[in-house]
C-alpha cells in the first residue's frame, strides 16, 4: 500500500542520488527486545519513544495498543515484548569487513530503524526513517513608553527556530510478506531490509523478495 508520506520521503532521499536503493548495504549496529514496563519507562530513550508514537497514533497496526502502557500488556502485545534495531546504511562499493566498527566508520549518515512484535503469534514490523524540518516559532513583545509622544506602542518581534524530527514508514512486515509503502518497489533494498530483520532465520534461497 503507498502512501504520500512514505512516497514523499523515499523520493527524498533518492533525490540526490538515483540508485540509491540499490548501492546500499544496510548493517545492524544496534538490537535490543524490548520489554516494555510501566513503572520502568526509561527502557525507551526519547528516540524510541517518539518511533513507537508514530507508529501507534498512525495509521499502522500495532496489535489493540493505542499508548506506551499497552505495549506493556501480555494481553496485547505477545509476552509484551518488542524488538529494536538500529540499522546503519553502508555504500556497498566501499571496502567494509562484517564487524560494527568498520560500519560505524564507513557508513553515511542515514539510519534506519526497525520495530516488530508479535499478536497473536504473527509478527508487524515497520521500517522507519526520518526527516528534520525547522520549525519557526515568532513572538511579539509590546513595549509601553511614557515618554512616546503619539501614545503609540513599540512593538518587538522575536523569532526563534528549532529543529523537530518526523517518522515515516518506508516499509511494513505483515505476518512475515515485507511491504514497500512508497512507489517502485527497489528489490535489493527490500531483502536488506528482511535479512536484517529476520537475522540469522534469514535464507536467501527461500527468503528473497523477487518480482
């Protein structure tokens, strides 16, 4: 299923560089199972918090859970536990050894993250990436003066700027079938994105995405 925000921003990322879904090598540099606790919130940094957020206040399926808290009800969420991973994306042309620390140094600034439970003994997952926008924010500050001879007011703008960090879901697992959301499905992409989910369950005789 395509949707426009998921289209918006695979087309900006491949802006800049066409045969970006097939030059890429994507390396798992972090993986955590998430078992999520209501008296214990600090499990999710405020960078998991805000993917899990998006995921459970859009229009994606995460089981009945509508907050934090559900994600921590064995009734909801299989033995309410989750799975996160943080995947790094690597230029494939470049020299790189299977270990994390080479990927660290060699990879480009993008990241990937990765989000799956299972209901009912079927696995979601989605892939999210993210894009910052500047936000701008002005204020006016009236200023009285006595000594102002036409009893006119002074008036100050302030404007201030912040940076605010957005989520869209590039792709979905549904009970294992890996879904790209955009437009023009990138095949290469899609099994970096399944191998690294799966892990070592992983095969590419009987796993590969093809046409």
């Amino acid at each position: 299923m395509t949707t426009t925000s998921a289209a918006a921003a695979a087309a900006a990322i491949q802006e800049a560089d066409p045969d970006y879904w097939e030059t890429l090598d994507l390396v798992v540099v972090t993986e955590k199972q998430i078992r999520a606790n209501k008296k214990k919130n600090d499990l999710l940094d405020n960078l998991q918090k805000s993917q899990l957020l998006h995921i459970l206040n859009g229009d994606y399926y995460w089981g009945d859970a509508k907050t934090l808290e559900d994600c921590s009800n064995d009734r909801i969420v299989d033995d309410a536990s989750m799975i996160y991973k943080e995947l790094l994306v690597v230029n494939n042309n470049s020299k790189l050894t299977t270990t994390v620390e080479s990927a660290e140094e060699t990879a480009s600034p993008r990241r990937f993250y990765y989000w799956q439970a299972y209901f009912g003994g079927n696995p979601t997952g989605y892939l999210l990436t993210s894009s910052k926008a500047t936000t701008t924010t002005t204020t006016t500050t009236t200023i009285t003066s006595d000594d102002d001879a036409d009893d006119n007011d002074d008036e100050i703008a302030n404007t201030a700027a912040a940076d605010t960090t957005s989520w869209d879901v590039l792709v979905e697992n549904c009970d294992g079938d890996f879904i790209w959301r955009a437009d023009e499905r990138p095949l290469r992409f899609l099994n970096q994105v399944k191998k690294a989910a799966m892990g070592r369950h992983y095969d590419d005789e009987v796993d590969c995405i093809t046409e």
